[in-house]
C-alpha cells in the first residue's frame, strides 16, 4: 500500500476459552509487537477494542484487538478507522489462514476475505471496501472441512505445532515493522516465502 500504516489491527475472539486458540493468532502477533517495545494494552469501551499505541519510526502507531467477536471485527474496525480519521489504505489487518501451511507468512495489498469470516465482516463493514493490507498467518489445516475446520481454527496449537507457531508470531511482528519502517512492498519480498518455520517449542505461550 502506499500509505503509511498508522493501524494494525490483530482479529481474534474475546475470552478467556479462546485464549492461545489457532483462530487467535492475530492477537497474538499484535501483543508480540507491542510488548517488544513496552506498550500495554487497554480497553477503550466506545470502539469495543482494546488498544496500545506505540511510537515508531517518529509516528504513533496503534495497535488494536477488536473485543467483538471474529464475524463482528468490521463494527470495531470501522469505529477505529473513524476515530483515528484514516483511510483503510492506512490499516494492516493481521489474521489466521488454515489455508497456508503452519508458520507461512503472506502479505498483501488488497482483496478478498478467502471465506475469513473476520475479513469479511470488516469488508462488509467498508461497503465493500477490499483496499486495505492484510497478513496471514498459517496455522495449517487438518484436511477435513465443516465442523472439523471449526474445531480446528478454535483448538490449541500442540506441542509439537507450538514452536513453529511461536516463530511465526514473532517473524509476524518483525513484518509489521518492516511494512510500516521500508513499505509493504519490501516487507512482502523479504516474509512471503514459500517455506514455512520448523523450530522445537521454545517455551513461550502464543
């Protein structure tokens, strides 16, 4: 995009019972950004989110986790964007893809929500509005549809997936700070591979 990123928003579901859950994965990336660099964050009930900013690259960045659930991020989406009077081509949306292997970053400048139910809420939520960055991150799938899929996207990474997940988060974060410091279009030559992560756990929570 060749707006500067001044949002970055991590789509996720509110709860303790989804807590560290595969479909959480944004929120996660957000909090490792934020909390490499000190910021906390706190809810702001009007925009239904919780939110840290952070300063970065001279500029405030605010990092958000929509505490509507995963099929209603466009309400808080739409209510951030029109507080922090931005255009969506200044927004990064962080989200699962069971589509990508565990661990396989994907950046892009635009489009569709790939059946996402979070992406296409906020799609929804922008009049049909498809213009904004979005970083997917894999967390593989168990080659089942339906109920299945569900099951998948709202379990727990195993031990064995857990360390390839913890790298993703943090490389996730190290992305975002390429995208807002050299561009998106840097910072998708340097994390859109084709092989993801293989790493032992190494002992964080994601």
């Amino acid at each position: 995009m060749s707006a500067r990123t001044k949002l970055v928003v991590g789509l996720g579901n509110p709860g303790r019972e989804y807590a560290g859950t595969r479909h959480n994965i944004g929120f996660a990336v957000v909090e490792k950004f934020a909390g490499d660099r000190g910021a906390s964050f706190k809810r702001k009930w009007r925009l239904a989110a919780e939110v840290a900013e952070v300063v970065f690259e001279d500029a405030t960045l605010v990092l958000a986790k929509p505490q509507t659930y995963m099929n209603r991020s466009g309400l808080t989406v739409a209510a951030l964007l029109g507080w922090m009077k931005i255009e969506p081509s200044e927004m990064l949306v962080v989200v699962d893809d069971a589509d990508l292997p565990l661990g396989q970053l994907r950046l892009r400048p635009a489009g569709g929500s790939g059946g996402h139910n979070g992406l296409r809420s906020i799609i929804e939520a922008l009049g049909g509005n498809e213009a904004f960055a979005r970083l997917r991150v894999g967390i593989g799938r168990t080659g089942r549809a339906g109920s299945d899929l569900t099951d998948h996207v709202l379990g727990r990474f195993s031990a064995a997936e857990r360390g390839a997940a913890q790298i993703a988060v943090r490389e996730a974060a190290e992305a975002i700070a390429c995208c807002v410091k050299e561009g998106l279009t840097k910072a998708m030559n340097q994390y859109n591979r084709k092989v993801p992560p293989k790493a032992e756990a190494e002992g964080e929570s994601v």
